[in-house]
C-alpha cells in the first residue's frame, strides 16, 4: 500500500468516526478521550489492523508505541512527510519518508533501497496534551503537511 492511499484510507476511517460522535453531541474533550486506545480496541476494532492482534496474555489490541496512555486520534503524526515517488537519492538508495521536526526518538530505516522513516519510538502525536494543541474536527487539516 502507497502513503498516499494509507493517508486517503486512515482520514475516511477517522471521518466515519467523528461523524458517529458528533452526532452524539460529544464534545471536544470527550471525542479525545473516546480515543483512547483501550476504548478504540473495544469500540471501533476495524479503525487499525493493530487492534485485532493478541497480546502474550491473550488480549486483544497491540500498541504501535510503547506507552501507558496511548490516544489514537492522529494515529499518524503531523511531522510525517512523505512522497510516494521519493525525495532524493542518497547513493543507491532514495528517501520516501522522513521526519520534519527531526524528533530524537525517530530514526531513518533501509528498507532493500529504500529509506523510511522509522517512528516507532517516538510518541508525541499520541499524548493527549499533543492532541489538544492540534485539534481539528478534519483530521486531514491536521494532517495537510505530510504528503509532498
């Protein structure tokens, strides 16, 4: 799958949600919280393939980040930049993918001969104080920087 079809994908999944729990009346402070990972994993299991897999304990829901309190709302960060024809060139390789904030917790990853950025470590697009700051109804205005 391309970026730019799992960014198309993941902004419909996140649409069909908010319209579900605005139409609930909840507010902004409630429509965050409903994303909270335990609640995602209970509530909407086909938002992330992630939420399907078991735990070593048998559980459902494996966290992309390792983290106590996980919240999904951006599910993917507004500093991601990616291009699915690539940026550059470095030696044999080309760039697909990189962090624009440069985050000490991100990495850039070989991939056969390719270079993505790897943001496994790095957790700030799921903190709830993040979330806040960058609030939008439209996740794709939040999103609007990452494709290139």
């Amino acid at each position: 799958m391309s970026y730019q079809s799992w960014f198309e994908e993941q902004a419909s999944k996140h649409q069909v949600v908010m319209k579900k729990l605005l139409a609930r009346g909840l507010n902004r402070d409630e429509i965050i919280a409903y994303f909270d990972f335990d609640s995602m994993v209970k509530n909407e299991p086909d938002f992330c393939p992630l939420y399907k897999e078991k735990n070593s304990d048998g559980s459902l829901g494996k966290k992309c980040h390792d983290m106590e309190s996980l919240n999904c709302y951006l599910c993917a960060c507004p500093n991601f930049r990616f291009s699915d024809e690539g940026f550059e060139k470095r030696g044999d390789n080309t760039v697909y993918s990189f962090c624009a904030i440069e985050s000490k917790d991100g990495r850039q990853g070989l991939y056969g001969d390719k270079i993505h950025q790897d943001c496994s470590k790095c957790t700030v697009p799921h903190h709830v104080s993040y979330v806040k700051k960058h609030y939008d109804e439209d996740w794709k205005t939040i999103m609007k920087a990452c494709p290139l």
